[in-house]
C-alpha cells in the first residue's frame, strides 16, 4: 500500500528522516509515534506526497512518486484521507459543503442521503449548515475526519487527531478510525499520546511506528 | 449576468466558482478597470473607424478630382476659360471639366469669410472642376498643353494637400489601433495583478484544496471563472457609456469636418460590442496564465 525504500527526507542541508525502509500492508492499523520535532508530520507528508523524499524511494499505492506529475498527485490524493492537526477548511462553506469538497473538486455528483449518513456518523447531523469558525476542536476534528473518508480512500492518514480536544472526545475518534479499520482501511495516526495507543489495545490489532533518531522503528509486538 | 454563456466558458456560479472564497474590494476595483478601459477604447474604435473612412474617401473620391485655376486679366479670363476647357475636353483620361459658378465660388469660401463675402468685388481666380477617368490623365502632358493654349491656367491636381492628409488619416488610424491593443494589454497586465493578489490572499484556500485532490486546472477555473465574469461585467457597463457618449457626439457635418465625424456608421455601432467579449477573453487568459505560474511555484 504504502512502502519505504531505504527513503530519507532532509531540507537545507539538514537530514530529518533518513533510511527508513517499511511497507504499511492493506487493512493495518498503525500509530506513529516520537516525541514532537521528530518529524512524524514530514512523515505522514511522504504519504501523501505532499513532500517529495530527497533519497531512496517512497511508493504509493504501486506508483513511485518520484514520477508523478501533478496532476497525478492530486488523483491520488483523493485516494488518500488526511486529517490534519489544524484541520484546514474553506471557512466561507457550510460544514457540508466542506465534507463534500473531496467529490466536489473531483466533479462527483454528490448523494445528499450519503452526506448525511456520514455526518451522522461522525455526530454532526446538528451542525450541517455551520461554518467551520463555529465549530468547537472536537467537531471540527470529526468534521475534518468525514472530510477524510466521503471518497472511501483505501488509506487515512491522521496527523495528531486528538491533539486539541478532551479525553473523552479523543475516544470517541478513536473509535470512528479503529471502525475505518474494520472496513478494510489501512489507518495510519500520528500522535505521542500513549494512553491513546494503549486504549486502542482492546479494540484493535495496531502496529507501533517510532521515530527516533532521524530513523523510524517497528514495534516487533502487536498492541 | 453571472447566467450568461459564452462559448468559452459557463458563467453559472458553479461550485467550482464557489470554492473560492468572495472578496469585495478586489472585485470592483477590477470591474471598475475593465469599466474604464472600455470606454477608452469605444473611442479608439470610434476614432480608428472614423480616420479609417476619412482616409478612404480622401483617397477614392478625391484622387479623381483636380482644378485647373485661372488667373487672367479680367478681359482674357473668358477667353482662356474657353481655351482650357476645349483643352480638357480634348485629352485623354479627363471624364468631364466644367466651370464654377461664381455662387459656388462663393460657397467653397463662406466656411472662412462668411456669408456676406463680397466675391464680385474681390480678384479672385475662375476654377474648373475636371474629373478623370479610371485610368486618369498624363498631368505632365496637360501642363505642357495649358500653357501653350492659356498661359494663365494652373492645374492642380490636389495630390499635395491630399497626401499628406490621407497619411495623417492612416497614421490616426494605425494610432487607433494600437490604442485598442495598449488597452488589451493594461487590461491583461491589470487582471494579472489583481489575480496575483487573488491567489496570494487565498493561499490557504488553494492548499485545502490541493490537500483534497483538486488539479491545477481545477483551481486555476474557480479563479478564471471569476474574473472572466468581472471583466465581461466592467466592459459591458464602459462599452454601453463609451457607446451613449458617442452617440451624443454633434452627427457629421460638411462644416464641421473631421470633429463632428468622429463616431460610428451603419453596421459599425455594433463594434462596441466586441468590446466585452474581447475584454472577458483577456481577462480569462490573463487569469489563467497567473493562476497556473502561481500553482506550479506550490508544491
């Protein structure tokens, strides 16, 4: 789905990340942890190819991403949901607008009773005509999730989901990912919340990804 | 007006338009540009149009036209009036050849002196109008012959003041011209700009939609779209006031020469509504020309 070929990422002159070689199989689960600087958000960026790796080799979904052109960037970003830690919006559009603009700027008709399944599911029926600067963290945390998920992606990768909102409120997306994961998503979370992670052990089969040292290492044990 | 098709383009406010956020200021000031540029150039139509026909009726019905003028003492000047005009209705290439009128005289004089000019009294010379032929007269060879036959005969076949004239009326028109296209190319420099600023003020924006699988051509149309529609919009108003004020210009006089010409003819009133459609394709270009350097510079 996702694999490192011995890819390093550095940026004037300096070296963030380097010989990582990994691949993330169909359908895992896995959380990505270092204390903050290490550079899992440069990480999550090679994912989704908003960063271009400086040595070895990243593959996305089969294609090399030294060879994409842009347009072929974004198609396969519509293949891929990121929920970012600033959760970014367009904030002149309803909360539905925003959720639908994956489909939108693809030119997918929009199913409105699927909109609506989805921010249900999610917990924001209620808040459909809001603009995002009205939603609290946690709702736009969700709503950035829903965003994440309207094109089905094969991968989700989410950038400390959890960082601005309440225990309780990072549970409950806990639990939206970990059932992602059950539909067949490879789900990919960075965060350096470890409570998190151990919450996560009684719901699903995670794999541990750590970054130390400029160098990403696998847990050998699942959670 | 946000409903209105061109080929190019569908103006409806799709959500495409949308994803971009509305801005207020911007928005006028590049109407009011487009507005403005349009009216200049309905007159630099207008003026372009008006040398264009000067020029080519100084050119067509002139050329056929020229003067033999006769200064005689006044006992000859019957004499050699005779003479000349025998002369004229003997050569070749020369259509027809008639004296004037003292009253016509007196009317080719009354736009300078007035119409209480005196003529009888002044010692003015006799004029004969002549008239080539397609193919015209040898002038050489009629000079050669006019002064043998009336020594007080002059002809002028009007080539001195009329070249000079019809190159100012070209030179005008060329001038005309490349106003139109100086305007263009303030407009696109203009919608440039203002797209510029556009794209930077939405950085954000575009990099949310980046994020979310939209092309360059995607975002580039929601802001092509945009300013197609300001330009188009800004044209139409300065085009329809370009066009009134012409409109109200004094009609074309014989008295008034080029000045009270100076307008459109016939079919030409509908050039100026060229004017939007040529303002909305510059504004779409321009856009689109900005907004894809300015993506490709994004990673």
């Amino acid at each position: 789905m996702i694999e490192f070929h011995n890819a390093g990422y550095g940026y004037g002159g300096r070296e963030l990340l380097t010989e990582m070689t990994l691949s993330l199989a169909p359908g895992s689960f896995h959380f990505l942890t270092g204390p903050s600087g290490a550079g899992k958000t440069t990480f999550l960026k090679l994912c989704y190819r908003e960063l271009q790796a400086t040595a070895g080799r990243v593959s996305i979904l089969g294609q090399d991403t030294r060879e994409m052109g842009r347009d072929e960037v974004a198609q396969l970003r519509r293949k891929i949901g990121v929920v970012h830690q600033d959760c970014q919006f367009l904030d002149h559009l309803s909360l539905a607008e925003n959720v639908a603009l994956p489909l939108t700027v693809a030119d997918r008709p929009r199913d409105d009773q699927d909109l609506v399944d989805l921010l249900a599911w999610v917990g924001l029926t209620e808040q459909i005509k809001a603009k995002p600067p009205e939603l609290s963290g946690g709702e736009r945390q969700r709503a950035a999730l829903a965003r994440a998920v309207i094109m089905s992606p094969d991968v989700i990768l989410a950038d400390e989901p959890t960082g601005n909102v309440d225990w309780e409120m990072s549970l409950r997306l806990l639990q939206l990912l970990v059932e992602l994961n059950r539909m067949g998503k490879t789900v990919v979370i960075a965060t350096h919340d470890m409570h998190l992670i151990r919450q996560a052990k009684s719901q699903v089969q995670a794999r541990v990804l750590r970054i130390s040292n400029r160098r990403i290492q696998q847990s050998g044990a699942d959670l | 007006m946000r409903t209105i098709l061109l080929p190019f383009l569908n103006f409806s406010e799709s959500a495409q338009g949308r994803v971009v956020p509305p801005s207020g200021f911007t928005a006028r000031l590049t109407v009011l540009t487009a507005a403005a540029m349009a009216f200049l150039a309905v007159f630099a139509l207008a003026l372009s149009l008006a040398t264009g026909r000067l020029a080519e009726r100084w050119g067509n019905e002139l050329a056929r036209a020229s003067t033999v003028r006769i200064s005689a003492p006044e006992d000859q000047v019957d004499a050699q009036i005779k003479a000349t005009l025998d002369v004229l209705n003997t050569t070749p290439g020369v259509a027809s050849a008639r004296a004037l009128s003292r009253d016509e005289e007196m009317a080719l004089l009354e736009p300078w002196f007035g119409p209480s000019l005196p003529v009888d009294t002044l010692p003015l010379p006799a004029l004969i109008e002549v008239i080539e032929t397609a193919e015209g007269y040898d002038g050489e060879g009629l000079r050669l012959r006019l002064a043998g036959e009336a020594p007080g005969a002059v002809l002028d076949d009007h080539s001195r003041w009329r070249r000079p004239l019809i190159k100012a009326a070209s030179r005008l028109r060329f001038l005309g011209y490349v106003s139109l296209i100086l305007m263009a190319g303030v407009t696109a420099g203009m919608i440039t700009l203002a797209a510029n600023a556009a794209l930077a003020a939405n950085a954000q924006v575009i990099r949310t939609l980046r994020l979310v699988g939209a092309t360059d051509s995607y975002i580039a149309r929601a802001f092509e779209r945009r300013f197609t529609v300001r330009g188009f919009t800004g044209a139409v108003i300065g085009a329809f006031f370009g066009t009134v004020a012409v409109a109200l210009l004094p009609s074309a006089q014989q008295e008034g020469g080029f000045l009270t010409g100076l307008g459109f003819s016939g079919l030409q009133w509908f050039w100026p509504c060229v004017i939007p459609l040529l303002a909305a394709f510059v504004a779409f270009l321009a856009t689109r020309f900005a907004a894809l350097q300015t993506l490709r510079r994004l990673m």
